[in-house]
C-alpha cells in the first residue's frame, strides 16, 4: 500500500483487483492467445478476467508486440490511448559467437511443439533436405514419424547454458509459427549472430526487423524455398545477420527500462 504505482506483470491480469483504490495501476498483456481455441462459457470467463476487467482497472497497458496491441484493439478500440507497445528484453547472456556456415549440412535449431510452433509444416518443408535438425521439444507420435529419415537430434527439457549451447551450434534458427505474441527466439538468435527463418504473419515480422527471412508458415512450399534461399546465398545470410545486431538492440535492458520509465512517469504526473 505504499507504492505509486502497481504493475500486474504477468499473465495473472485479475490480480489488479487487488490493488488499492486511488493507486496507479499498470498491466502488462503479453499475448490474447489463450482465447483463441476457449468457446462458449470458458471463453466468457476469460475474457472478462483476464482482459475486460484488468483492462478497465488499469491506468496504462503495456504490451510485448504491434501484433497483440492489434489483437487487445479487436476488443477494446476505445482505450487505444492506454495502450503502449513495450518490447520484452533480450537475456544479456545472450552474446555474440560467430562461427562459420556450415553450407553443407546446416544445423537447424528448432525449438518448442505448442500448435502454434507449426511444427509438422516445418518437419515437412525439411524433408530431403541435407540439414540436421536440433530439436528442443516434445514430440508427438507423428512428429516422430515426419522425422524418419532426417539428420537430427531432440531434447524436451534442458537447462538455460545448454540453451545458449544449442544457438551456438545453429547456422539458421527457424521460427515459422503460426501465431506469437512476441516470439523470443528471434532476437536470441540475431544477438548470437544466426541467421533467422521466421513467418511473415502476427508478430514475428515487428520483432525481426530487417534482420530475417520472412516467409508463409502455411505453406511448406515457401519456407522451404526459404530454407534453400539461406543456405545457397552468402550474401543475403551476412546482410541478415548484421542487420539482427542492429534490430536487437531495441530489446537491450536499458533501452526498454527507459520505455517503462517514461509510462510510470506520465502516471505520477497524472496525478499530481
């Protein structure tokens, strides 16, 4: 009860109901995705407690992405005016490695198996293709079966260091998804220096920048064209890849402190 200001930071958006009466509230909504499969009663309920009330209670709205500011517009065009995009931060562990590309057999990073990782297109625009694919999922039964035949390598569960291992390793990190509200393998694999395979939809391209190939996620036929494109021309690989250090800087730690800074401030003011 002492401070000025309260900032929901999670996805626990009806906790603002909590906040005392006459204090700053703040609400940070990172995607509306959980919505998107909820029907009837279920949809009702969270709609209401995870966007309608919170989005009523807050004084300021922050969100990660151009894209889901778009989706929270859907539903509250109204209150555009307190809605202010904020990136998410890239990890400072994070860093630069460069390595050489490997145009033989590249290693494809892949990471997640959630419905919106799109994951069996991907598998499928990879097939035949000389790569090897690294993995961080969990598989199911024909995610398995789409793998017979390819170069590859899985784990389901590892830990952060063998994470920053993995990007490393990668010479493309493909993220072709069919929805995110941000999407943080992007700007991961552009401050390690790997040239970026992601989709031209939602809110990948806003996140990438320049600094990736964009590409249809519901057509196989186009992401692995896209494939073939980043392991055949040098040239397009390095402009990418430069241009991902310069697109990342935009989620350095200081760079989006001084965004949320700029929000409290305008609250206090408000108020006095």
């Amino acid at each position: 009860n002492k401070a000025d200001i309260y900032h929901i930071t999670g996805d626990t958006h009806f906790l603002i109901w909590g906040v005392r009466r006459g204090k700053k509230k703040v609400l940070t909504i990172h995607d509306v995705g959980f919505l998107r499969d909820a029907r009837g009663l279920k949809r009702m309920i969270l709609k209401y407690f995870w966007l309608t009330g919170p989005m009523k209670q807050a004084d300021a709205v922050t969100t990660v992405s151009v894209a889901t500011k778009n989706d929270i517009l859907r539903f509250f065009p109204k209150w555009r005016k307190k809605i202010h995009v904020i990136p998410t931060v890239i990890d400072p562990r994070f860093t630069r490695s460069d390595k050489a590309f490997n145009a033989v057999c590249p290693t494809i990073l892949l990471i997640g198996s959630a419905p919106n990782k799109n994951l069996k297109r991907v598998l499928k625009a990879t097939k035949g293709l000389n790569v090897h694919l690294s993995l961080v999922a969990e598989l199911d039964a024909e995610e398995k079966a789409l793998l017979a035949g390819q170069s590859y390598e899985v784990e389901s569960s590892i830990s952060f260091e063998s994470l920053l291992e993995k990007y490393r390793n990668a010479d493309i990190v493909m993220l072709c998804s069919t929805l995110e509200g941000f999407g943080m393998p992007i700007i991961e694999a552009q401050a390690t220096g790997r040239v970026v395979l992601t989709s031209n939809c939602s809110s990948m391209p806003d996140v990438a920048g320049n600094g990736a190939l964009l590409v249809d996620p519901l057509s196989i036929k186009s992401m692995r064209e896209g494939l073939e494109k980043l392991i055949s021309d040098t040239i397009l690989r390095e402009k990418l890849i430069q241009a991902g250090f310069e697109n990342v800087k935009r989620f350095d730690p200081e760079v989006v402190s001084a965004q949320y800074y700029d929000v409290y401030s305008s609250l206090v003011k408000r108020r006095k």
